[in-house]
C-alpha cells in the first residue's frame, strides 16, 4: 500500500464504476450516490483511500479500471489479486444492506471466533431473552469487547 501518490482522481474512480461499467449495486455496501463518501466494502465515511486491484509491485496501472474506494482499515484487508472480479466478489462478500452495521456484524463474528459462541447464546445462558435488552448490550458491549481482544476499534456506528 503506496503512500498515496496516485494521480487518478477519486472522481473518476467511481464515475468508471459506477457510471460507466455500471457494476452491479447488488450485495454492496455503498450505493453509487454515496460511493465518493463512503467505503465500498463496509460502508463507513472515514479515510477513503485509493486501493488499487491489481497492486502496483505486480503492475498495476493507476487509472480507474484498476481502482476502488475504501478506508483505511478495508484497505489494509484488501486482497492482492490480478483479476478486478476477484477484489469484486471480496468487496461484494462483505456487504451490509444498511450502513453503520458492517464493524458491528465484524465484532460479533469476532466474538464468536475469539469465545467458541455466539454473544447472544452467552446472553441468553444470563437468561437474557429480550431482543430489545440483547440489542442495548451488542450496542454497549461488542466494540468494547473486540477492541479490547484484537486491538481494533469496531463498532463505531452499531
Ligand atoms: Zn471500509
């Protein structure tokens, strides 16, 4: 990941995408009105970066075609890959239908991954069943919980 000296504007990114490729908005995490502001993976408005597809050490070009939109933290995660489909299909795999939930679903996962369970069976073996209460404390304590394991601040938006 290049310190961004890439010339292609983010403009033109997503006018290529979006408006003239025309992919395919199904299963993403952005839709094209919002896709200069927002994340294409997880939908989150903070640091939206260049990423190119195919990196620039394995030629990569820098021009749209071989560009998307992500923040800083997606773009980390993002695959290598020489074919812009398979960073498609990784994009698409991660799609939220609504924003603000993409780091809260992570962080559940994450608890799961991190606990051997799932936070809502640990919250109903507290005998907690109420799914307004059970949304209250995914709220209150998923990103606590996660950042505290792995060092990563999800769930900003819940
Ligand atoms: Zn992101």
């Amino acid at each position: 990941m290049a310190k961004q000296n890439i010339k292609t504007k983010k403009e033109d990114i997503v006018k290529y995408w979006f408006f003239e490729r025309l992919i395919d908005e199904c299963g993403l995490s952005v839709d094209a009105s919002d896709a200069l502001e927002r994340c294409w993976r997880c939908g989150c408005e903070h640091n939206l970066e260049r990423c190119h597809i195919v990196p620039e050490a394995l030629g990569g070009k820098d021009e749209p075609s071989n560009l998307v939109l992500l923040c800083h933290r997606c773009h980390i995660d993002n695959p290598n890959v020489m074919d812009s489909e398979i960073m498609w299909d990784w994009i698409r795999a991660y799609g939220v239908p609504f924003y603000g939930t993409f780091w809260g679903l992570i962080g559940l996962k994450e608890y799961e991954f991190i606990y051997h369970k799932s936070f809502v069976s640990d919250l109903i073996d507290l005998g907690i069943t109420d799914v307004k209460e059970m949304h209250r404390l995914i709220e209150l304590y998923i990103p606590q919980i996660i950042k505290d394991n792995i060092g990563h601040h999800y769930g900003l938006h819940i």
